[in-house]
C-alpha cells in the first residue's frame, strides 16, 4: 500500500491548450488534483490576503501565550 500524499500548492498557467506547473515537481500517476481559476487581476493582493488569512487560523485570539522561560531566543528590542 502507498503511503499518502501531503497536499501541496503549486503555481501553474495555462497556456492556451494545457495547465503548466511553473516548478517543477513529482506528480504520481492519477494523482488527484484540485484546480482553482485566479483572475487575472488578482496578483499579489490576492495571494496576500490569502497568507494574510492563514496566519491569522493559525494564530488566532486562542493561542496561548507562552512564558519566557520557553523562548529559545528571547527578544532584545
């Protein structure tokens, strides 16, 4: 039995006849795939606003906060 593959986002274009991946990578045979369609216009903004959106479910108001004792590195500023 195969071991399961972890997602993973890729840039790709499509170029008129087929989507591209603008890296490259090892796909499995019959991998399924998700396709999400930009618009054109999206750019940077968008992409911003989706990482800016991710951080904020991955350290939302429910984090704890930890003591300093547990800081590697602690800040100097």
């Amino acid at each position: 039995m195969s071991s399961p593959v972890k997602p993973v986002i890729l840039k790709a274009h499509f170029d008129g006849r087929e989507i591209k991946l603008d890296e490259s990578y090892e796909l499995p045979v019959n991998a399924r795939l998700m396709v999400t369609v930009l618009p054109s216009t999206a750019g940077d903004d968008m992409w911003r606003e989706l990482a800016k959106t991710g951080l904020a479910r991955a350290y939302g108001d429910d984090e704890p906060d930890y003591p300093l004792s547990m800081v590697a590195e602690p800040r100097t500023e």
